[in-house]
C-alpha cells in the first residue's frame, strides 16, 4: 500500500486548505467503513474516495510536506482503486465478505493517517509563515 508511485497531476489546494482536504477524506473513510452492502454505488464513491486521496496526496507534495505524506497517500489512492476492482470482480460471498474486510482495513488506516496529513500541513504552513517574518 505504501509505494510511491509517480504522483499524477491535478488540480491541487492550497496548503491552508489540505487540512479540510484530510479532515474530508477521514470522514469518508468512516462512513465507506461502516457500509455492509454493496451496490454499484458503492463502487463509485469507492472509486471517488481514491480520487480525494489522490489530490491530496499531490497537494501534499506540491506544498512540500515530507517525501512519506504524499507517498503515503498515493498509496490509499492506488489501494482503493484496487477495493473497488475486489467488489466488482466479486462472484461469491466469501469474495464479498473478503472485498469488505480488505476496505475496512484500508479505510482504519486513513482514519489514522488523515489527521497526520492536516498536522503536517499546519506544521509546513508555520513553518512558511516564520520564514516570511
């Protein structure tokens, strides 16, 4: 999940407005943890949430916080993408329930690394703001 993959360019925030972009894709995280069926739709905003976490990893790394944040999220971008490949693909239960267990695991892990993101963010945006003192 973690390798860092050459970063696609989007259109990318600000750095004051990574935070929210975290605090966002956390939330998103929860709410796609906590679905226990699938629908097609489901698949979509599967496929949506990798694209939040790609811009925020290329926002990340535009505004210049770390080599890891970004990485990091390119994975989460990439993983998802995968998840949503697993529910589609799923023919049986059992692959369901696996595509499910595999999600959720994914989506704990941004839960836990989003707000390291909007802190890092902070951090490089005080760090900015010293330096044009």
């Amino acid at each position: 999940m973690l390798t860092c993959l050459a970063l696609v360019a989007f259109n990318v925030a600000s750095l004051g407005d990574i935070p929210k972009m975290a605090t966002d894709l956390e939330a998103e995280a929860r709410t796609l943890a906590a679905v226990s069926t699938f629908s097609p739709d489901f698949v979509s905003r599967i496929e949506a949430f990798s694209g939040d976490a790609q811009r925020l990893s290329t926002s990340l790394q535009n505004a210049g916080v770390g080599q890891d944040m970004p990485c990091i999220f390119q994975g989460i971008a990439n993983d998802a993408q995968e998840r949503a490949a697993e529910f589609t693909d799923a023919d049986t239960q059992t692959e369901q329930d696996a595509a499910f267990m595999n999600l959720r695991v994914l989506m704990e892990d941004t839960v836990m690394l989003a707000p390291l993101a909007a802190s890092a963010a902070a951090d490089r945006a005080d760090e900015r703001n010293i330096a044009l003192r």
